[in-house]
C-alpha cells in the first residue's frame, strides 16, 4: 500500500489462519495487535494483521469463551467476524500462519500459493535466529527480514532439527472446552508470535 505521495506505507501484511476463524486465529489476531500496539506503536497502522479460516462460514463472532480470554489480557475480539481463508486473501498476505500442518495443507488444495509456515515451527525458527548476533538480523526492510526467518526454517526441516515431534507444533482447537482451555492455547501462541514480531519489526520503528 501506498500514500498519495507514492511512498510505501503499508510494511507488513500477516495472516494467521485455522478452521473455523471462531477461536485460535482470532485470539492470535488479537494478541498480534496488541503486540503491535504496545511495543511497535510506531508501526501501527502500518502493519497489516488479520485473520481467516479454511473452512469458516464467513460473519460468525468468536466464540464467548475465546472473548473472554482475550479479555482477560485486555484485547477486545468482541467485533471480530469470520471469514474463508479464500487464494485471493492468502495470496495477498506477506506471511500466512496456520495453528496446524492439515491447514496449510487445505490452502495449497485450494490454490493459495502464498508463504505459509505453521506458526509454532516459524516461532521455533525466530528463536533461533533471535539468539545470533545482532548484526545478522539488522538488516533494514521487511523482505529481507522474512527471507532470513524463512530460510532459517527451511534449514531446520532439511536438517530435520526441530525440537518437538511433528504432532507437538499443531495448536489445538479449544473449541468446546472450557475459558481455562482457550487461556492455555492463547498462552502458547503468544511466545511464537512475540518471537516473530521480534525479528521481523525491531529496529523498524
């Protein structure tokens, strides 16, 4: 995106993507922003974030208990609406996360040809490179940022160096449990997202 002065406003563009849009990419939506929010401020606006699932009837609000977990760590999701992860919406993302492998599967039979990665196995990969020196990652712009991060997990899958069974990386659907299950998986999403937001955004501001 672009101002009327021909200068590039819009940075960044992420997706995060589940099944029904009802739950986890909700709460993830909400905590990226929040994120953005509190500790990129100068980038808000400026960074596109948003959500969608692969199997979602569009218009649906977020489920109550996943509202009020939210609500819990002061982010409102209470307007949010559902909607289907369509090609057209992936394809116009910079970054598209998925809660779990079968999803990126869906969107690829679909006819998305956008990046996706799962989210908790990209997050694995900003950790690793959050801890090399500081000049690796400094470089300015987004492109290469997200090349960086991506090439980072490809070279973990091809060395088959991920930490955790294939199994642990999907986040599980809290759909039916109780507040304290929606609380748990907003609780281990948020170190992933955090993770990412950190290698992709800091210094940008």
């Amino acid at each position: 995106m672009s101002d009327r002065a021909g200068v590039d406003y819009r940075i960044f563009d992420i997706l995060f993507v589940c099944l029904g849009n009802l739950c986890r990419s909700p709460m993830a939506e909400g905590i990226a922003r929040d994120l953005v929010a509190t500790e990129y401020p100068g980038l808000s606006g400026r960074i596109g974030i948003a959500s969608a699932g692969v199997a979602a009837m569009d218009g649906e609000p977020a489920t109550p208990e996943a509202v009020h977990a939210m609500r819990a760590r002061g982010i409102d999701i209470s307007l949010h609406r559902s909607r289907r992860a369509t090609p057209e919406i992936v394809d116009s993302s910079d970054l598209v996360l998925v809660m779990e492998d079968r999803h990126s599967e869906r969107l690829m039979m679909a006819g998305a040809t956008g990046l996706v990665f799962l989210l908790t196995r990209l997050g694995e990969a900003a950790g690793e490179v959050l801890k090399a020196p500081d000049d690796t990652i400094s470089a300015s712009g987004i492109p290469p940022r997200l090349a960086g991060l991506t090439a980072a997990a490809e070279a973990i899958d091809r060395e088959s160096l991920w930490t955790l069974p294939d199994y642990e990386y999907d986040v599980p659907d809290p759909i039916g449990l109780p507040v304290d299950g929606y609380t748990a998986v907003a609780s281990r999403i948020e170190r992933p997202i955090r993770d990412i937001f950190r290698v992709l955004l800091s210094g940008s501001c």
